[in-house]
C-alpha cells in the first residue's frame, strides 16, 4: 500500500484532488487468534492510510477504508471458520465503486457484510452488522442538559468512531484509553489534532496527555 500510494500522490497533488481507497478487514475489530498477524497487518495499513489522509487533507486528497467481513479466497477456503456465508469478490468490487463515486467524509471507514455497506459512524447499523445482535438502546439525555452539549458529545463519539474502529459499540465509560483497542499515545495527539479543528478550542501538551476517555475529552471541549 504504501508504495502505490507514494507512486500516486503526485498526479493527485498536481490535480489538488483524489481518492485513496484501502480494503481492510472486519478482522482488524474483532480478531481470532489464527489471524493475529492478519489483522495487525491490516490495522498497520488503515493506520499509515489515516495519517495519509491527516497530512494532505488540504490537498483535496480524501481517504475509504472498507473493512470486509469474510471474502471467498484460496485464503479464506483454508479457514476452518463452519457456518459462515463469505462474501464475493464481485460484491467487493462493487462497494468499491459505491464509496469511490460519492462524495464521503474524510478518511471514511465502512464495514462489508453480507448485509450490506454501513458507514462506521452509523454506531448501531455497525454494531449490529458485525455482531449480529440487537444495538443497545441510548440512555435517555437527563432533562436539563444543554442541546449544544448533547450535540458536542455525539460529534465527538463520531470522531472517535471514525479514528478507533474498535470503539464503535462502547458505552460512554467503556472509551478509555486503557479500554480501546488501538487508542496508543500516537493516536492520543491525533485525536487532539482533530479534536482541536473540530471544535474550535486549543489544547496544552500537558492536557493532551490527560485527555484519555471520552468523558475527560468531553469535559474539555464543554469548558471552552
């Protein structure tokens, strides 16, 4: 991946604009232990196509990871993996026509199942796509509480969700640093960075490094 991407940017760089797009896999969230190095290697990949799409945003170079479930494969007919329905390639090919001819978020993540294409944000639609159960229902926001906070901490879940595929699915006080698979001090400034655009507000170094959960990062944002 890298050498195709380094041996692409510069016609995308002279034309200001472009569309990099990754085929992961849903093993990078949820990993068994026969594809450990698999799925590392996959989360390598969508992680060096994330700071891609950081460095050169502003270059109208925008970034898809397409995490698939299951694809039939010589690869895939040597797991023993009993029950499961693989995807087609052709279904791939086509999900890579879908995201690469619309207009999609910066750095976009979406997860391939035999039930269809979800955009990762899309928290329940994910949750349920890649775990086959029933999404969790939202806690009701407590009377009283500002419409512009509540907004403030769903942009924010989103955020999170798009940088930290595995916390998609995790309840406000799950998303810890110490809890999210991925969340290390790399991605740590990265959400800061993001975090900083987003919302408008500057963060010290020292904050930065306090500003390991969901509800530290909220408090933050809401104190601006």
């Amino acid at each position: 991946m890298k050498s195709l991407t380094e041996a692409s940017l510069p016609s995308m760089l002279a034309a200001q604009r472009g569309r990099i797009i990754n085929i992961g896999s849903v093993a990078q969230q949820r990993a068994s232990e026969p594809l450990t190095d698999y799925a590392g290697a996959k989360s390598l990949a969508d992680w060096y196509l994330q700071q891609t799409a950081l460095r050169y945003r502003e270059n109208g170079i925008e970034t898809t990871t397409i995490l698939c479930d299951l694809t039939r494969s010589a690869f895939s007919s040597a797991l023993d993996l009993p029950g499961t329905t693989p995807l087609e390639p052709e279904e791939v090919a086509e999900s890579v026509l879908t995201t690469g001819l619309q207009q999609q978020r910066l750095a976009g993540h979406y997860i391939l199942t035999s039930n269809g294409l979800f955009e990762l944000r899309d928290e329940e639609k994910s949750a349920a796509a890649l775990h086959d159960i029933p999404p969790e229902k939202t806690a009701p926001t407590p009377a009283g509480v500002n419409a512009a906070v509540t907004h403030s901490r769903s942009a924010l879940r989103a955020l999170l969700n798009q940088i930290l595929p595995d916390s998609v699915g995790k309840s406000d006080q799950q998303l810890r640093m110490n809890n999210i698979s991925g969340w290390d001090s790399m991605i740590q400034i990265a959400i800061a960075l993001e975090v900083e655009e987003k919302f408008g507000i500057t963060l010290s170094g020292s904050a930065i490094s306090e500003l390991t959960s969901f509800d530290a990062l909220c408090q933050a944002i809401e104190s601006r």
